[in-house]
C-alpha cells in the first residue's frame, strides 16, 4: 500500500483575495487535468484534501475520472499566514526562510514550522486511520506542510532545502510517495508529471 502527497499546482494571484480562497490558475487547471488523464490513480482510491480552495479543485480534477469521494478537512491547510496576509517575491521567501530556519519560533506572527508540523502529521495519521483497509490514498495540499510532512517521514530536520522547489517544479504541481503504515518517504519531491505509473507497487 502506498501513498501519495500532491500539491496544487500554479494558483491564480489576487492580492485582494486571502491565500486560502485562491483557485487554480489556467495552467494549474491544464496540469491538473493532464495528471487526471494518464490514469494512475485505481478506482479504488481514497483522497483527501485540505480546506483551502486550491487544494479543493485539486483533489475534484484528479478524482473526477474516478467518481472519488473527496475528504476535506482543514487540519491539512498550509501553515497559517494570516498575520501578513499575501507578501510577495523576495519578501515571501524572506519570511519562508526564517520560517524554516527557526521552527521554534514565530515568524511575523506566523504558525510556528515545529507546530505546523505537528498538525499535518496528526492529519495524515487521522486520515490514515479514517481509511478503508489495502485502499492507495492520495492527499492534496501544499509545498509548506509538504515539506514539514516530508521531513517527518524521512527522519529529516526541518530545512527549506527539502522544500519542493528546491527538487520539484517551480510552481507547485510536485509529490512524493509514501508508506502511510510505516511513516517512511519512497521517494523525493517530484513533478506530478514524473509520477512512473509503478508508483503504487
């Protein structure tokens, strides 16, 4: 039994509209939809999403073809920014490398990485839990509490350096596989267009 972490592909920026509520972009949607059509998900598949709209669409393009249920819950969100709100380009990555770099500590009033952390591993484990038995699950979210998942199953210290544009693409549109029994990462960061169809063997 494997798992799989996606996040959503490019997103649609608007300033003026909180992170959380932003869609896809058109471009996101076309990758999305390209994913969906290869067919690498079984029929059998259960996917669960986070409560923000990105993820939302994400997870209802893939499980379309399927006719998937899809689980949300907002224990799967990216960690909370809402104390800035949208901070663009080098001002993003000033915070998201402090972030990473201090998980013990708020940056600008942003959720703590260490508990971040804490609450998708709780997640997935609910989830997992939740889950009917031998069922491939799919889990769509983000490239922050991505990362802090990944870190997690592959025994890491937190460390923007396993953040998914450091080894996926640009963008967002990246996943690993894992063992959600076990806890152990299968493989890194990749593009969802990388995903071999062997990736649940």
């Amino acid at each position: 039994m494997r798992a799989l972490y996606i996040t959503h592909p490019q997103v649609e920026i608007d300033p003026d509209v909180a992170v959380p509520q932003w869609g896809l972009s058109s471009v996101g949607r076309d990758r999305a939809q390209h994913f969906a059509q290869r067919n690498l998900l079984p029929s059998s598949v259960q996917i669960f999403s986070s409560a923000e709209r990105k993820a939302i669409e994400l997870a209802h393009i893939i499980g379309a073809p399927l006719g998937a249920e899809i689980i949300s819950h907002s224990s799967m969100d990216e960690n909370d920014r809402s104390a800035t709100g949208f901070l663009a380009g080098p001002h993003f990555d000033e915070h998201a490398n402090q972030f990473f770099a201090q998980p013990d500590q708020s940056v600008a009033g942003w959720e703590r990485a260490v508990d971040a952390q804490a609450r998708i591993v709780a997640a997935i484990r609910t989830a997992i839990a939740f889950a009917e038995p031998d069922r491939s699950l799919i889990f769509c979210g983000h490239g922050g509490v991505g990362t802090l998942l990944k870190c997690h199953l592959g025994g890491l210290p937190i460390s923007r350096s396993q953040d998914q544009q450091h080894l996926g693409v640009a963008g967002g549109g990246n996943c690993f596989i894992f063992d959600p029994h076990a806890e152990t990462l299968e493989s890194d960061w990749m593009a969802m267009e990388s995903l071999p169809a062997s990736w649940m063997e």
